[in-house]
C-alpha cells in the first residue's frame, strides 16, 4: 500500500485531545451562538421570490450583466445560464411594494441598456409557503441522515464508537452552519446537499479509522487505550492524507475557477472536510475514549455452548 507518510514511531495524538476538546467545544458555542444571533442567511430557495427568464439572439455573457443588475439595485439576484448559453435564468427576492411585473419591467429594462434584443421569456412567483416546506423538510433530511446513521454505526460498531461518530457529525454540522452564519453566506439547496455530503464523507472517514482501533484492540496485546488510539490514528493518517488532500485539490479548483453560483456549495465543502478530518481523530475518537472504551469493551463476546460446563464423556 502507498504511503504518503511512513514512520516508524507512533504520533501521539491524544496528548492534544485536551486542548482539541476544549477548541471544540468553544467553536461549537459559538456557532450556536451566531445562528441564535445572526440566523441563517437564507437563500431564494428557501425565501420565495421571483424567477426571471430572458433570451438573448447570442450567448449571454454573465459577467456583464451582473454588474448591470447591480447598479440598478439588483446586486442580490442570483443570475445563471438555464437550458442554452443564450437563455438565462435570474432570481431575485420579494421587494416591497413591488409585484413580479413591475420587477420584470424594471429588469428588462435595465438589460435593454446593455442589449435590445433581449427578449423575456417568463415571470414566476416562488411564494414563501414553498420556502418553509423546503427549510423544514432540509432540516429533517439532516436529522434523518443522523438518526440512519447512529443506527448504523450502532450495530457495527460498539455503542461508545458509535456515541463518538454521531457525535463529530453533529459537532462538522454545527460549525458549518455557523461559519455560514457569521460570514453572512446565502444557504441555499446546494449548501444543503453540500452539508449532506460532508455528513457520509466524515462518517467514512471516522468509520476507517474505527475499523483500524476496533482491530487493534482486539490484536494488540497491550492494555493502554491510549497507545492503541495513537497507534490506530498513525496508521490510518497516510491514507487520511491522501483522501483529504486530493478532494481538497478538486474543491480549491471549484471554488477558485467554478463561478460565483458554486462557490457556496465548493465553501462548504471545503470547511466541512477540514473540520470532518479533523473531528475523526480528536472528536470521534478522543470522545470514545472519555467514554471508557477499553479492550475488554472491544472484543467479541464469548458464546458458551451448551454443555461446555460439563465434564467431558469418556
């Protein structure tokens, strides 16, 4: 097997949990506390508002006519191709006082400045009622995701394991949702699905290290739970490396060259991945120990057969 880091000597991660503990936790208050504060910036998705099509007679370039929106008041519209490089889609939120036509009228008319054979296509009204149904049935999707996958974890591995991986899913969760909220970043559905992702790419994460402790406590003639999650953690840190860094690699491509409507979705990636590498080891892992994992807790339970009590027929 490659490996990026080979070492001999073990790397004594648990000498940090402490601190990482302590971090951990002062992050998590304040993402609770930016979310009970600030709120989620919710986007369109979740808002209501009104969905513009237009037509132009020659691919449309976006770069050009998101500036010409924003100076006309519209820097919030959310503006992608749709269909064909020459139809775009723009969204925008409710404005006061202003119906879906008079929103159009004034949209075409400020992308009439820049090309007069833009031409509408349609105007459709998201009411916020569509918006709630999307924000609760996200928030269920999330919370389904965690009750499967304690259920999950549970039966495979043994219930401190499994307390510590359900756990670090919440803990990657919580602070991505409050970075998004202290930085004010519009969430939409596909920092939803960004967030779902991160929940099955930090399990599989936790779930690779679990598998290498869980194997060593039971191979390992060695009574120190601390050993064995250090030892563990070194010889799972290679193929850690590899994984973490080569999505890193694709989501910095995304972010940097994808275009403004994925930057949220490549960001949350991103945090979540950095902050799921990191809970696997001092969050999973550290919390599994505080829960008095032990190699006595580890090994397979013994099944005595019937009769085995019994002295043996001559």
């Amino acid at each position: 097997m490659f490996e990026i880091i080979k070492t001999e000597r073990t790397i004594h991660f648990m000498k940090m949990a402490k601190p990482a503990f302590i971090l951990s936790i002062l992050l998590v208050l304040l993402s609770i506390s930016s979310i009970a504060i600030k709120g989620i910036n919710w986007g369109l998705d979740f808002t209501g508002g009104t969905v513009i099509e237009v037509g132009y007679d020659k691919p449309a370039d976006l770069e050009v006519i998101r500036p010409l929106l924003a100076a006309e008041g519209f820097s919030d519209a959310v503006i992608q191709h749709f269909g064909s490089s020459r139809d775009v889609l723009i969204r925008i939120a409710p404005r006061e006082g202003l119906d879906s036509e008079h929103l159009g009228s004034q949209m075409l008319a400020a992308l009439q400045g820049y090309d007069k054979n833009v031409e509408m296509r349609r105007i459709e009204f998201v009411g916020p009622n569509v918006g709630d149904e999307l924000t609760e049935q996200g928030g269920l999707a999330l919370i389904t995701a965690l009750i499967c996958i304690l259920l999950y974890v549970g039966v495979r591995f043994e219930w401190r394991l499994a307390s510590g991986a359900v756990l670090a899913l919440a803990h990657d969760v919580i602070i991505t949702l409050g970075i998004f909220s202290a930085l004010e970043i519009e969430f939409d559905l596909t920092i939803l699905a960004a967030l779902l992702t991160v929940i099955g790419y930090s399990l599989n994460d936790t779930i690779v290290v679990f598998d290498r402790i869980r194997e060593n406590f039971r191979r390992m003639r060695i009574d120190d739970s601390v050993e064995i999650m250090d030892v563990s953690l070194t010889q799972t840190l290679s193929r850690t490396l590899i994984t973490s860094g080569t999505t890193l690699m694709v989501l910095v491509s995304l972010f940097l060259k994808g275009g403004a409507l994925i930057h949220g979705f490549a960001l949350a990636l991103l945090i979540g991945i950095v902050v799921g590498t990191y809970s696997s080891i001092y969050v999973a892992s550290a919390l599994a120990l505080k829960l008095g994992v032990t190699r006595e807790t580890m090994l397979p339970p013994v099944i005595e057969k019937e009769g085995a009590d019994q002295d043996p027929m001559m």
